[in-house]
C-alpha cells in the first residue's frame, strides 16, 4: 500500500512538473512571437490576435498566461531592455574613462534605436506597458542607473581637474557612493537628448535641418553640452 501511494505521488509529481514546464514553453512561446512580430512590424502591430496567431495557439491563450495586454507587451519589452543590457555589456570597456564609457553606451543605444526600431519604440511606451510587474523595472532601471553612474564620474573628474580637489572628488565617487541628484538630472537631460536624436534622425527630421549624413556629430555635441567639453588627446 505504501509503494502504492508512494508511486502515484511520484506519478502525480511527474505530471505537475511536465505541466509546468508546458505553461512555461507557451508562456515563452508568446513571448518570443511578440518580439519577432514588433521587430517586423512595430508596436503598433502588437495585437493579441496576432501575437496568439504567430505562437501557433488559440486567440484566447494568452489571458491565460498573460491576465491584461499590457502584461503581455512588458514581457515582450522586458526582452528589449534584456538586448540592449547585453549590447552595452559587450560593448563597454571598464578600464576606460567615464566619459569615454558614456560616448559608448551612447553609441550603442542609437544603434539599437536604429536596428531595433519596433521593440526601441516599445520599451520606453510606459503608457502602454506595466512596469512593475514581471521584473519590467528591475531590467530597465538599472540601465539608467548605470549611465548616471558614469555621469556621476566624469562630472567629478572634471571638477577635480579644474578646481584640484582630489580627495572631495574620490569621497564623492567612492565605492559606496550612488549617483548624485545632480547626476541623476543630468543623466535624464542626456537620455532625453540620445532620445530626441534617434527619434529626430529616424524621422529625418535632423538629417534635413543640419544636413549631416551621421549622427556622430550630434552625439559629440550633447556629450559636450551635457559632461563639457572632452579634453584633448595627447
């Protein structure tokens, strides 16, 4: 009797967890459709119809892995901002400077505006998005983190080379020392600015205002406007 109910709790066990692992695979299913359709399409494409369309299910199967549309698009957004971290993170260069480091994770952000025009658009609608929910908030955030991070070195650094203050500047920017206010304001104004220049350049708005054929230089001058200006190389 006891290897009986021994085996039908294993058996019962058994099936839950190939059960779970199911709901888990459709969930992901879902996932991945929406990312490949906004890729393709654009956000505007994202209906629950087509998404269930692409993942091979019925209309109805994403409420039952996603209660709102919303749900369902952050988890799609969450993958975009999961991207962009790893696009950065292959990228950056730790034995650089702030600045240098900032110019790159500029760079990398307006190529992945470029190339991932759809999901871009997506992840920073937080009109249409739940962002604290399914880890939205803890993918995106510290991306903004991290760049007022950096800020936070390279406007020390400057203040150090122009007014000789080394030990304030070290106190400031220590190794359990967060971001500034400040830095966190001037980071938002130099997020808002790479934004304004991806947008304006898909758009072809600032190709037609300046003239310019690269939006390097427009990088070069909010970096300047926002840090100061980069100091000569040697």
């Amino acid at each position: 009797m006891q290897q009986h109910e021994e085996r039908d709790e294993h058996d019962n066990n058994e099936d839950r967890e190939d059960r779970e692992d199911h709901e888990d695979g459709l969930r992901g299913r879902l996932v991945r459709a929406g990312v490949e359709l906004v890729n393709a399409d654009g956000a505007q494409a994202l209906s629950l119809r087509e998404i269930a369309r692409r993942a091979g299910v019925s209309h109805g199967a994403p409420r039952r892995y996603f209660p709102t549309h919303l749900d369902l698009l952050s988890a799609i957004a969450r993958q975009g901002f999961a991207e962009l971290a790893e696009r950065l993170s292959e990228e950056d260069r730790e034995e650089a400077g702030a600045r240098e480091r900032i110019a790159i994770l500029a760079r990398v952000y307006l190529a992945y505006a470029g190339t991932r025009r759809g999901m871009y658009e997506l992840m920073f609608r937080h009109d249409l998005l739940e962002s604290g929910r399914l880890g939205l908030r803890e993918t995106s955030l510290p991306l903004f983190a991290h760049l007022a991070e950096l800020v936070d070195r390279a406007t020390n650094a400057g203040r150090d080379a122009a007014t000789n203050t080394g030990r304030d500047a070290a106190a400031a920017t220590g190794p359990n020392a967060g971001p500034s206010a400040d830095a966190a304001l001037r980071a938002g104004a130099l997020w808002a600015n790479l934004h304004g220049i991806a947008q304006l350049w898909h758009w072809g708005s600032l190709r037609l205002a300046t003239g310019g054929t690269d939006p390097a230089p427009l990088l070069d001058a909010a970096l300047d406007a926002h840090l100061g200006p980069a100091e000569p190389t040697p």
